[in-house]
C-alpha cells in the first residue's frame, strides 16, 4: 500500500519543467482541464503527467498530491514559470 510522501521523500522528489508547471497550477486548485488550456495541453496527457505525479510522489490520490506538492521546495523557487 503507498503511502503519503513524508517531507524527507517529498525534499528528494526530482520534477521534470512540465511536471513542475502542473504541480504549480494543482496548488493553485486547477482542474485538469483548465490546467490543460493553461499549459496548452490535451486533458488526456495532463491525465498521464497527473499519473506520473502520483507516482513520483507515492501518493493514492490528488488531494494527498497537492499535500505532498505544498512540501517541495522546488516549487517555490521564483523561476518565473507557472
């Protein structure tokens, strides 16, 4: 069973550009489809990147991802992207 990244797992995360762009708009609440027309993106594939996520950050679900999101401090590094 997985098992919500702890704050050691999440620190040590590595994210892809676009996975870090569709981490941002899920801490700003987006759906999957408003995070597709931001990004340009077909539903489906933010569907796969969303997948990945839950992977990257062994969690069972979107609200625990946004949780384990809120930890990375990758994300909150000002480099001018989403």
């Amino acid at each position: 069973m997985n098992h919500p990244a702890t704050v050691a797992d999440a620190m040590s995360v590595e994210l892809g550009y676009r996975e870090k762009q569709i981490a941002r708009l899920l801490l700003r609440g987006k759906t999957n489809k408003e995070i597709a027309a931001a990004l340009n993106l077909a539903e489906k594939t933010v569907k796969n990147y969303m997948s990945v996520l839950l992977d990257k950050l062994n969690v069972r679900n979107r609200l625990e991802a946004l949780l384990a999101v809120q930890r990375l401090p990758q994300l909150h590094a000002d480099d001018g992207s989403i």
